[in-house]
C-alpha cells in the first residue's frame, strides 16, 4: 500500500512516514520547499517538490493528482496547513485516492477563532470569553486591554499575539478584512492535546505541557499530562461534528483544575509524538493489506450516500484510554538541537542547569532513530532553506517555517 504525506517539513509528518515505513506502508513525500526534514529520512520512498499552495493552488492540486496517478497512491494523508488546500480540492483528488481529511467548510469554522468560540458553546470546556474585532472603534468598548488576549482570527504558533497588553500599539487596527478576537485573558497552565478521529470517534490522542518552548510561540519539550477533562472535551468536539482527521487543542487549565479551551489548529501537531502507533494506525490498516472496500459517504466524491463508517475504517470504542484506544507513550518527545541550544532555560545556576539536564536526560528525540541516523544532519538544509526564506522575505524565522503554505481565509478557486 502506497501513502502520500504532505506537509513533510514537520517533525509530525516525519513521525508518520517512520510509523507507516514501520507498518508495511511504502511512503511518498511532497512538498513546496525543497529540503524538507523527511526528505532525508530512510522511511521515505521518493520525495516530490511541488508547488506552493498558497501561491498556485490550481497547480498544487494538479501536481498532487499527477503525484498520485504516477505513483498509484491508495492514501493522501496531510499533515500542515497545507490541509485546507487539500481539503478545498478533495472531490477532484478523491477521484484518484483516499483523502484523509474533513470538509472544507468544517476544518474553516475549527481555524477561524472567532467561530471555533461559538462551536464550544455548551460543551464542558468551554473558550474564555470571546469578542470579534473588525474595527478600531470595538477597542473602546473592550476597556483595560490588559484583560484580553487579541489575536488574528486566522493566525498560528502565536504569532502577532497580544498577552494581556498594558496598551495596544500604536496604529493596532482590527478591520473586517483582517478581524481579529480579543479573548479574556486567563493566567493558569498551558495545555495541549492532539486527537486523530475517524466519524466522530477519537482512535489515538497525546495531551502535553509544553514546558520549554521559544517566547509565547512553539515549544520543543513536551511533557506528557492526562487529564479526564481534556479527554471529555476533545470527544464531545469530534463527536459532534462527526470528525475525521488531525485535530488539536490549546487549553489554560485554572489553579483549581478548571480547564479553559483557548484554539483550534484541525492538522497534526506535536501531540502526535505521544499517541500510540497502534492508534495512529488503525484507521489504516496493515500495509500489506487492501484498504477495506468503499460504499459510500462523506469523505469519497461521486455523490454516494453517507453510511455509519463510510470508509470501512477500523475504530475503537473512541474513548481515550478504552480498551480501543491505546494509551499514549509516557516519554516526553523533545527537539533534541532546540534543547541543546538553550541549557539555560531555567536560569544560569546550577539548581536551573540541573533541571534542565534532568529533562534532557529523560527526553526522546523525534528527529534522531538509529533505523534513520542521517536526518538530524540533513535537516541542518531544511534550517538553511528557511533562513534564506526569512531573509529574503524579510520576515521572521517561525513564519518562514509555513508562509507558502498558510490559509488566512483567502478565496480559493
């Protein structure tokens, strides 16, 4: 069986295509910059260099199309925000393959912040009080900005944000081409969790702390947390929005246990790193098998009427913890070079040294495999690539990571 990842500049696809790899499947790589971390991964059949979906997405859905027909593809599976393009052409790609992704309009709603807030209504954890800017005048009404978070309603790893500001910059002007929220700000623990849901029912998951990471944006160790609130809410969401694909939550968890759920981001992140191979996989199947025969449903083109597991898909009962659910690996993943570079999180003392080396020595890598020794040095081109990408756009490193891939909300046709 032949799988197609997109989106193979992250440390999550690289994860998948190792699993896949070690599961049987034969797996096939694409994306729009030229040295992405998989492609110098053994997992990884052949690599495609594709064109940027947010500069040419015609030419990206065609490239995709050919990849796949050349290739005999059974599976596309995306991984980044690449998914929203693939999502939008999913009826022109299903044609030849499955597409393991939601509808367009449902993946938006999770992106969109303003319209996530709405879609938690009544649910167990809720988001923080949430009010939709689209002009300067709304800012009047708000009070002490330092009581909000304002972000764009379309953004990711923080980017932009604003954390309970004692004033709002100078020339800071929400409009309705560009809205943004202003999000009651609560101080507590920050929590994430990843969830892969098939039908509305979650068949693997991984909640962490990220309790190292650059500023207020991405972390890069991620300390494994359970918590029954956290699982509750994630199967509430999937189930009642009927789900299928990545999903995963950002959360401010009270010094009392109550949990707040700040965002969305419906693709894979580093929660992934902890859910269960088993888990990952049984949506799947065996490598070596046919995937199950299709009789109809949502995730397939052609009109077919929806069944209750349109695409034969093996699940569990989609309780985390069930006995269909494997439970999630216990030891924290890290980005081993991240770590490395900063010995002094903790402060430049020996109690913050010690501390800090402690986590290092309990830490798993997701980069280094002895089955795949080389992609820690290789990845030393993806970094490069994105170095000139933020030079010579003149924007910082983190948005250079995703800039030809992001969807802000922008019509596609």
């Amino acid at each position: 069986m032949n799988v197609l990842l997109t989106g193979c500049r992250s440390y999550t696809a690289l994860d998948l295509a190792r699993r896949f790899r070690d599961s049987g499947w034969n797996v096939f790589a694409a994306d729009s910059v030229k040295f992405p971390v998989c492609r110098g991964s053994r997992a990884v059949t052949e690599f495609f260099h594709i064109p940027s979906p947010r500069e040419g997405y015609r030419e990206f859905i065609a490239a995709l199309a050919a990849i796949i027909r050349s290739t005999r593809i059974d599976l596309l599976l995306p991984t980044s925000e690449e998914i929203f393009y693939i999502a939008h052409g999913r009826e022109e790609l299903s044609r030849y393959c499955r597409v393991f992704c939601d509808d367009f309009e449902v993946l938006k709603s999770l992106h969109n912040k303003w319209t996530f807030s709405g879609l938690t209504e009544g649910m167990s954890a809720r988001t923080p009080e949430t009010k939709l800017l689209t002009s300067a005048a709304q800012l009047k009404e708000l009070g002490d900005p330092s009581a909000f978070a304002f972000k764009p309603v379309y953004s990711r790893f923080a980017s932009e944000a604003l954390l309970a500001p004692s004033r709002l910059p100078k020339g800071f002007a929400p409009s309705a081409d560009r809205p943004w929220i202003a999000q009651r700000y609560i101080r507590g623990l920050e929590l994430c969790s990843y969830h892969l849901a098939v039908d509305g029912e979650i068949a693997a998951y991984g909640s962490y702390e990220p309790s190292y990471r650059l500023g207020q944006a991405s972390g890069y160790y991620f300390k494994p947390v359970h918590r029954e609130n956290i699982d509750r809410f994630a199967a509430e969401l999937v189930r009642k929005l009927d789900f299928t694909g990545h999903v995963a939550f950002d959360y401010i968890e009270e010094k009392d246990g109550t949990l707040h759920v700040l965002e969305c981001n419906p693709r894979a992140t580093s929660g992934l790193h902890l859910a269960g191979t088993a888990g990952l996989m049984k949506p799947f199947g065996p490598g070596g098998e046919p995937l199950p025969e299709v009789t109809g449903g949502k995730h397939y083109a052609g009109g077919r009427t929806p069944s209750k597991n349109p695409a034969g898909i093996r699940i569990g009962s989609g309780t985390p913890g069930s006995p269909g659910t494997p439970v999630p690996a216990e030891t924290p993943p890290m980005i081993g070079y991240a770590m490395l570079a900063n010995p002094f999180y903790h402060g430049f003392n020996p109690s913050g040294m010690r501390r800090w080396f402690n986590d290092f020595r309990h830490g798993r890598d997701v980069l280094f495999s002895r089955q795949d020794p080389w992609v820690p040095l290789l990845h030393t081109s993806s970094l490069a690539e994105t170095a000139f990408d933020s030079l010579s756009r003149r924007i910082p490193f983190k948005d250079a990571a995703t800039a030809d891939i992001e969807w802000d909300g922008e019509a596609l046709n």
